[in-house]
C-alpha cells in the first residue's frame, strides 16, 4: 500500500493490563495490530516518554488525585498515575508488538510542561512533533491508526491527521477504550463529525 501508512499509537506496557495506567484488554489489539502491519508498505510508531514529575501527573499536584482535571496554561488537562517515565519498563513497547517494520518512533510527552495526546502535535495543538512533515515528505496520503487509547491519544492523532489534509481511518477492533466519564461516545462523535472513517476489519 504505497501512499499509504499504519501509525500504532502507544501499545506500551503501562498501558496494557498489569501497567499503571492500564486500559481495559489493551493487550488485545496486539495481534490484531500484528496482521495489519504485513499490509502496509510504511509503518510508524508512537510512544509516550514522559520524564519524572511529568505536569500531567496527579502526584505532581499535591492534593489531586488521578482522573481529576485542572487548569493549564494551554487548557484543561486531565491528570493520570504516573505513567511511561522515560527509560522505565512501563514505557517499553508490549513484548508482543511486532516492530520489525517500523520506520519511525516518534516520542511524545517528553516536554515538562505540557501533555501531549496527539502522534502531530502537544496538547497545545500548536508545538509540532514533526510527523506531519515527515508523512508528506514521504508522499504518505492515507493513514491509519491502531493502539490506545481510542478515546484519548488515537482520537486526537486522528482529529490532527484530517485537519492536516491526510485521508484518515482509525481501525476501531485494534482500538481500546479509557472512556472516561462518557469519553468515548464523545470523541467517536468528533471523529466522525470531523470526516475521520472509523472501520472495524
């Protein structure tokens, strides 16, 4: 599929069962991802790299506990457990992914201050992680994103890509959820209204 690329989004271990911030069967879309990338001539990987006393973190705000929100200078954030700190186990990739034809790794949450969702740009929506440019520079028209979690980190790379002009579907079987506080419902809505093509297999 020349043109055209499978972008997996933070299927790391902190993230799988057994992880700080574990999503619900995330592990459960490693296969799934696995078959996919045979298909695709260029595959990129995202992965959240957080430093220690990351602002995005609970224990970074006395008083707060995970899932609360707060005010940021670039608006609200929701605050998590301490997750994927650089260099940790939590933040390596699950043992199970295939890498084998990864291209890219684009690191993300590396930043102290800022929190970032979105493979394209931080939380901001305006300091970019350079995919973008790369995607282009390589003719990549068509993308496709894969990993966790689909309400949080695949939805705002999704809502990015199709506001950068790529033609964008999110394979919703090699998805999982938070759904937070109604999140998913909520941001499946915005993908659709914003033109993202939301597949199953």
């Amino acid at each position: 599929m020349a043109g055209s690329a499978l972008i997996i989004i933070d299927v790391q271990n902190d993230f799988c069962p057994g992880g700080s911030l574990a999503v619900a069967g995330g592990d459960e879309v490693v296969p799934v991802i696995n078959g996919l990338s045979q298909h695709f001539e260029h595959v990129l990987l995202t992965q959240d790299w957080h430093p220690h006393h990351h602002s995005s973190f609970a224990s970074s705000h006395p008083g707060r506990q995970p899932f609360e929100t707060v005010r940021m200078a670039y608006g609200e954030q929701t605050l998590w457990p301490d997750h994927c700190i650089q260099g940790s186990g939590g933040a390596a990739f699950h043992p199970g992914l295939n890498r084998t034809k990864a291209e890219l790794i684009i690191r993300k949450g590396f930043r102290p201050a800022i929190d970032s969702y979105s493979a394209f740009f931080e939380n901001d929506h305006t300091t970019p992680t350079g995919l973008a440019g790369y995607l282009r520079e390589r003719g990549i028209r068509d993308i496709t994103l894969v990993g966790l979690a689909t309400d949080f980190c695949v939805a705002y790379s999704a809502l990015d890509a199709v506001a950068q002009g790529f033609a964008t579907t999110v394979r919703l079987d090699a998805c999982r959820a938070i759904d937070l506080g109604g999140s998913l419902d909520a941001m499946l809505g915005r993908m659709r209204q914003a033109g993202v093509t939301l597949a199953s297999n």
